[in-house]
C-alpha cells in the first residue's frame, strides 16, 4: 500500500477533491477555477514528485478566498493522512530555491505540530486572478491542517510572480526530503515514541 490519500470537503461555498500520493512521480491533473494557484500546485507537485490531483469549485463570483483556503484545508488534511503514523519518516527538512532574482526558504517539521512562519513582501496586490495575501493564508492554513511546522520566507527578490513560485517550489522539495521514508529509522522519529 502507498502513501495516499483521497479526501473530499463540500460547504456552501466551495467543493474540494484532492487525492496525493506521496511516492509519485510529479503526475498531477489540477483544476481550481484559480489559474494562479493551478499553476502553484502544479510546480509543487512536479518538484515534490507528488502525484496530485485536485478539483475545486468555488463562488469565485465573490472571490478567490473560499476556494484557496479550502484547497489548503483539503490538501493538508490529505498530506495528514497519507504520512499515517509518520513511522520511518526523516521528519524535518528545509530547502532553498532560487527564482531568476528571487530566492525563497522553506523549513518543515512533520513532527505533528501545527505552526507557520510566513515572511514575504509583495510589490502589488495580485497574482494574476488571485490576491498576493492568499499565498500566506495558504501557506498557512496547509500547515494548520497537515499537522506541520511551516517557516517560509522571501529572501530577496523584485518579482512578486518569481517570489511565490520559489516558495512554492521550496515547499515542495522541503516537504518531499521531510516525508521520505529514512532506512536507517525504526519506528516514529520523536523522541516520544508517538508523533
């Protein structure tokens, strides 16, 4: 059996399907009715080898709000489950990742705490049909829900588009060098004895 998981949200507001397999390829079949986070979730999946789907409907008549928090409630929820007891599992990891001028960090720990850290500064107020806010609030929101220690910050950079996307990639790769299966581990990496 494989990493995975499937789970569905439904609400007045918003639908949400997403299924992930940790030990994918980076396969991934997105649709959010949000063009700027579909093309996020496309790079995490590709640079974290996740094979992700994910379909999302929304009142985007109102705005892109509902539908990108409820896409992070539904894919940490699944991220959550698909680590199950977090047995084997390196549990903490970083990465860096440099976009043309912009270079972003991501540090994560799979240790079953909930917490973020977001440091970013935009230049403007959109990336493309989504609100700059909403890469926080999702970033987030992931962490509040995949039971995960999330510290991302903006190093540097001019181009709110190449900020975001070297975040969205460190995340990724972070997450996928956290969640691997350490050989030389037996049993939960904590010194508990339960995550």
């Amino acid at each position: 059996m494989g990493r995975t998981a499937e789970i569905e949200r439904s609400t007045a507001e918003t639908g949400v399907k997403v299924r992930i397999d940790l030990d994918g390829t980076g396969t991934k079949e997105i649709s959010t009715g949000v063009g700027f986070l579909d093309h996020m979730l496309e790079l995490f999946a590709v640079h974290g080898l996740f094979d992700l789907e994910i379909e999302a409907s929304g009142d985007l008549h109102v705005d892109c709000h509902h539908t990108v928090e409820d896409v992070a409630i539904v894919l940490g929820k699944a991220i959550d489950e698909a680590l199950g007891s977090r047995e084997g599992i390196a549990r903490i990891a970083h990465s860096f990742v440099p976009m043309d001028e912009a270079l972003a960090r991501v540090a994560v720990d799979l240790g079953g705490r909930s917490y973020a850290v977001f440091r970013a500064d935009w230049k403007g107020t959109r990336l493309g049909n989504m609100d700059v806010d909403m890469v926080r609030h999702f970033f987030e929101t992931l962490a509040f829900n995949s039971r995960m220690n999330l510290h991302a910050e903006v190093l540097y950079g001019r181009n709110d588009h190449h900020k975001a996307e070297a975040l969205f990639k460190a995340l990724a790769r972070a997450l996928r060098a956290a969640s691997r299966i350490d050989p030389d581990r037996k049993g939960v990496p904590s010194s508990k004895g339960v995550i």
